[in-house]
C-alpha cells in the first residue's frame, strides 16, 4: 500500500509540473502573438505611409509633366515611353518584368546608352 501512495504522490507531482510547463508554453505563445500582430499593424501603417508618399510624388510628378505640355497640342510622354508602358504591362501577369526590354526602352527614351 505504501507504494501506491508514493507512484500517486509522484504522479500528482509530475502532472503539476506538466501543467506549470504547458502555462508558460501557453504564455509564450500569447506573447509571440501580440508582438505578431503589432508588428504587423505597424507593417500596415509603414505601407500606408509608403502608399501616401508614392501618391504625393506620382501626383507631384504628373503635374510636372503637365506642365511641360506645348500649348500646340504636342504630348509630353513620347512614343518610346508608350513602348515602355506595354513592355511593363505585358511582362506584369507572368510576375516579372523584362529587364532587357526595360533598359532598351529606359536607356533609349532618355537618351541613355542601355549597355
């Protein structure tokens, strides 16, 4: 009889040791999720930032090439920069873009050497 006791006295034991070891496996886990979910708000609120600075500078820039306009009609965006645009936009559904094709036409529309 005495040996049951001690085989229950240890297994009341172990099993209060299991459950102090699955409360701090438990509160790791809460922890590792608020800093998950934090960083993830503060990843959303870099990328609205980075959206917002982007609209500014895209809004900045299209008034610029407004500007540049001739009064006689003549468009600012030349017949390279369309070629650039459908080399983009063709290249953007397999999820890259050429990179040969966009130096091509990059390098030749401004002027540039593209090797």
């Amino acid at each position: 009889m005495l040996w049951n006791a001690k085989i229950i006295a240890y297994c009341v034991k172990f099993a209060n040791a299991m459950v102090d070891g699955l409360r701090q496996v438990l509160t790791y886990a809460q922890q590792s999720r608020e800093r998950a979910n934090y960083e993830q708000a503060a990843l959303a609120d870099r990328m609205q930032e980075y959206r917002q600075q982007m609209d500014q500078e895209n809004q900045r820039s299209f008034s610029h090439v407004d500007s540049l306009a001739a009064g006689d009609g003549i468009q600012a965006v030349g017949r390279s920069s369309h070629k650039l645009i459908e080399a983009v936009m063709q290249s953007t559904p397999r999820g890259q873009v050429g990179s040969q094709q966009f130096q091509q036409f990059s390098g030749s529309h401004w002027g540039l050497s593209s090797k």
